[in-house]
C-alpha cells in the first residue's frame, strides 16, 4: 500500500498550522484567519513539505496506517508539531522508538514553518512569499 496525502489529512495539517501560529497580541491566528485566508503560495510550499515527508517516510508510514491507532491525520499532525519545535514528537505516542526516532529526525529536517499575517491581512508563510514582481490579487486584493 503506498500512502497519499489527502485532503483531509492537509487540511487538518493547515488547520493546525494556523493554530500554533500567533498574532502580535498571542492570540492564535486560527482564531481570526480560516484555511481560505492563506496564500496560495504558502498552501503549495505546505503541500509540497507534506508530500515530502510522506515520500520520505513511505515505508514506516504505510505500516503505522495498518494500526487502528494511526491515520495520515495523525501523522502530519505529529509532522507539523515536531517540525514547529513544540516539545511533542512522535515517541510520544504508541510506536517502537526506533521508528519514532526515524520520523522525528526526517521531520525536524523540514525547519519550523513560520506563518505570519502580511500587512495586506494574508496568511504566509516565510520563505515561500510570491515574487514582488509578479502582479498577483488573491481574494479579489493586488497584493504585488
């Protein structure tokens, strides 16, 4: 069986994704911004990183699906909180260690995604900003 992302199981990674980010205030951003909020261009560079790790991890994914415990849910949720550096890892859940320590390295590899609110009230995420160049308007505002 070879595992593929679904929607589901990205959009939850998304839907996480805005939770542990925060505003200037603390607050989380998924408490003001919903999935529709993000830039396209964030949402390819995320979907690109999950399709990666997926890749990556094949092998240990496929097997950890076959347990009732796992979903691919739960795995890029694990992925996202490992990667984002908040103290969860995946040996902290019902897995062999040594397969734990495998995802938890290739996750960390992938660096702390930073999303952030742009002066234009869009969700990014650093590193993956479209070009200033390209002439762009997303949800109906210029944002080049």
């Amino acid at each position: 069986m070879k595992t593929a992302l679904t929607d589901i199981a990205f959009n939850g990674y998304l839907g996480l994704a805005l939770a542990l980010a925060t505003l200037d205030d603390g607050e989380s951003l998924d408490t003001v911004y919903e999935i529709e909020n993000i830039h396209p261009s964030a949402i390819a560079r995320s979907k690109e990183d999950c399709l990666a790790f997926i890749e990556q991890n094949q092998i240990v994914i496929d097997y950890l699906i076959s347990d009732e415990y796992w979903s691919l849910d739960k795995i890029m949720a694990d992925f996202l909180l490992v990667r984002s550096r908040t103290g969860i890892s995946f040996s902290d859940r019902p897995i062999n260690l040594a397969l734990a320590m495998l995802l938890d390295t290739s996750a960390s590899k992938f660096g702390n995604p930073e999303f952030y609110v742009g002066d234009d009230g869009i969700v990014y995420l650093s590193g993956s900003e479209p070009p200033l160049s390209d002439a762009i308007t997303f949800q109906g505002v210029d944002i080049a």
